[in-house]
C-alpha cells in the first residue's frame, strides 16, 4: 500500500501515523489480469511486471488452415519405382503415378573381388624383391622328388624331416625315375652322401636310389633354388639373384601358430666371393625395406647351410625382440656337385609369409588369416597393407 501511495506516515503529532492517502483504490494488476484473461493486449511493462511476479506465463499457438492441393485423393496411392511387364500387358502403366528419379541418391555398392590379406602383403615383398634387383623362380610344381627336395641339398636319407610323420608323401605317382636326371650329376650327389668331398667327409651310409625317388609336397621352396642353380652352372655361371613366394606343405600338428599348409619367402644371391658379412649387409638392406631395422643374429644349424643363422628383430609394435627368419650360406657339398665354380659362393635367407602378416593385421590365431576358418567379412574389411611391422 505505501508503494502503490495508497497509505502516508504523519509524523506532525509526535508520534508516527498511518493515515489515508487517496480517498478510493484502482488495483491495476486486478485490471491486467482481467485483461489478459478476456484475451486483450497489454502494455509491455504491466507484461513484464506480471511475469516477474508468476502472475502469468507465455504461451504460443500456432494455427493451420487445410486446403485441398492438386494431389488430393481420398485413398492414398503409392507411386511405383519401377514399369513392370504385367503394366506393359495390361497397360495400367498410362495411369500409373511413378515415383521421380532422385539422381543425387547413393546407389548399392557393386559386389567385388577382395584381395587377401596374404596377397597383398606378398605383392609387398614381391616389390622390395624386385627393386632390389632379384629375379622370381618359378614356384609351380607342388610335387617335387625327395632328391630335389632333400638328397640335392646335401640331407640324408636318414634324416627326421624325411621321416613320414614330418613330411606328405604321395601314393600316386608314389616315385619319379632317376632315370629322368641328369646321371653324372646323380653320380656326383651320391658320392658326396656316401663318401663326401669338396672338404668333407660325407654322412658315411649307402645312398639309395628308391629313397630319392619318392614323390612328396615340397616342404621348402628351396628344392626350386637347388633346380634354379643347377640350371645356373649347366648354361654357363653368370651372377644371380632369385626369390620365391609361394606355398609349402610339412605335416605338423595344427594350433594357433602352425598349419600344414603355409607359405614360405626365399631369397638367395649367387656370385663369386661372397663371404657372411656380404649375407649380413643384404639381410640389414631386406630388412630395413620391410620397415625391421634392428636385426641380431644367432648361430643356428642346417644340413644344407654352414655357416648358418637365425635372424630376430625388434618390432615397435608388439615391443619386443622376435625370429624372423633364417639364412645361411650353401655348402660346397650342395653347389660343387652341380658344376658351380669353386670360388662361387651363395648366400641365402627364408622367413614364413604368415608370421609378418598376422603381425601387420593383428591376427593372434592363423587360422583366422588362412583355411577353412577364415571370415569372409575380414577380407573384405582389411585395410591396404603398409609394410613396417
């Protein structure tokens, strides 16, 4: 009442008093809200002032008006997205209302051919073989005889991985004739198993010829390098250099790490002097190129290489040291027999296909990355491979 000056204090007797200022009372805020419930206009601060107090609240009404439009219908009709023959035969199609082409829509992705993730980590390789000035052996015989596969490269036969339980033999054809090869050369193999040669004295049995001929799955795809050098001293010695990718068969328990169906990488240089810091220096360069720079060596054996060696390296990925390989030179007992000059050395390395592209995919299981098992769905998915484990 004092703030609307309804009331006045007098102070003119001594003592305060509340007296009558105006002789009647208008109650403007009676009167908005009257106003505003008979749905008039207010003035702007009688609004504000109303709102301040939560004598009222804004509210908006929006209101529509429905005509009829040029496609009204009673029943509503779906346009077709597409002339079908009955609409030819029956030619509903001159009053059939068709839907409008939208030329920015997306279409359906077209069905492709997806490459595994094992061929593009082999065409990697492939391309850090060929600039490295390699040449690639042919890898298309998957049947080889145990003299190519073993007896060529200085093992005996008496050997564990000719043994049937490490290696798949054929029934038939069961054998390939000796007949077939070269006889001076077979001589010459023969000699060195039973009596050695070229500095060594042999393994000291009786070499057989029914035990060469066996046909079996190659278990290493150096039974193609022992053909290719071979080939090599027979039309006349010239400097080489050769790689293969392909698959090789070994008849090992299947896990998480191993098949018996894998593939393996071989590189192999051949030429006059080539002594073990010459195969240390290509094996840093291959290496480097597959993005494994940090390489240690350890001594290792092989009945076809002397000196020989495992190769690890440090991957920043998995933070840790790991094998990558193995490599070696030829011994004199495998390469003299074939007619290559004595000062002519070879130097050589393989290392699995599989190994670096579980690592580059992160496939902890093999056989989630090859065989029966495989998701299509992660073929399709995987990325380009970027080599640099």
């Amino acid at each position: 009442a004092m703030q609307q000056k309804w009331l006045a204090t007098d102070k003119s007797s001594g003592e305060p008093r509340i007296v009558r200022k105006v002789e009647s009372i208008e109650d403007k805020t009676q009167a908005v809200l009257r106003a505003v419930a008979a749905g008039q206009d207010i003035a702007k601060p009688d609004a504000e002032a109303a709102k301040k107090r939560k004598l009222v609240k804004p509210e908006q009404w929006k209101t529509y008006v429905l005509t009829k439009g040029p496609k009204f219908a009673l029943e509503r009709k779906k346009p077709a997205t597409e002339l079908t023959q009955e609409m030819i035969a029956k030619g509903t199609w001159r009053t059939q209302e068709f839907k409008d082409y939208n030329f920015n829509a997306l279409g359906v992705l077209p069905a492709g051919g997806h490459l595994h993730p094992l061929l593009k980590v082999r065409t990697q390789f492939r391309k850090i073989f060929t600039q490295m000035g390699f040449e690639e052996m042919p890898t298309s015989n998957y049947v080889e005889s145990s003299f190519w596969n073993f007896d060529a490269l200085f093992q005996p036969q008496q050997h564990p991985a000719r043994d049937a339980h490490d290696t798949f033999f054929l029934t038939r054809p069961a054998a390939t004739p000796t007949d077939v090869l070269p006889q001076d050369y077979l001589a010459r193999v023969k000699d060195v198993h039973q009596s050695g040669g070229y500095g060594s004295i042999g393994y000291g049995y009786s070499w057989k010829k029914a035990e060469a001929e066996k046909n079996l799955l190659r278990t290493h795809t150096t039974a193609v390098s022992s053909r290719m050098l071979y080939k090599l001293a027979q039309d006349g010695f010239k400097p080489a250099r050769y790689f293969s990718i392909d698959r090789v068969f070994r008849n090992e328990a299947i896990d998480r790490t191993h098949l018996a169906e894998f593939h393996q990488v071989e590189g192999l240089v051949c030429d006059r002097g080539l002594t073990l810091g010459d195969l240390i220096g290509v094996l840093h360069e291959f290496f480097t190129r597959l993005g494994l720079p940090r390489l240690r060596f350890k001594p290792a054996y092989n009945p076809y290489t002397e000196p020989s060696m495992e190769i690890f390296s440090y991957s920043e990925q998995l933070k840790k040291w790991m094998e990558v390989g193995n490599s070696g030179m030829f011994r004199p007992e495998m390469l003299r027999p074939m007619g290559l000059p004595e000062d002519v050395n070879v130097i050589a390395w393989g290392l699995s296909l599989e190994r670096p592209t579980m690592i580059l995919y992160g496939i902890d299981n093999i056989r989630d990355l090859f065989g029966h098992k495989v998701n299509l769905s992660m073929i399709k998915k995987n990325p380009i491979c970027r080599l640099g484990l």
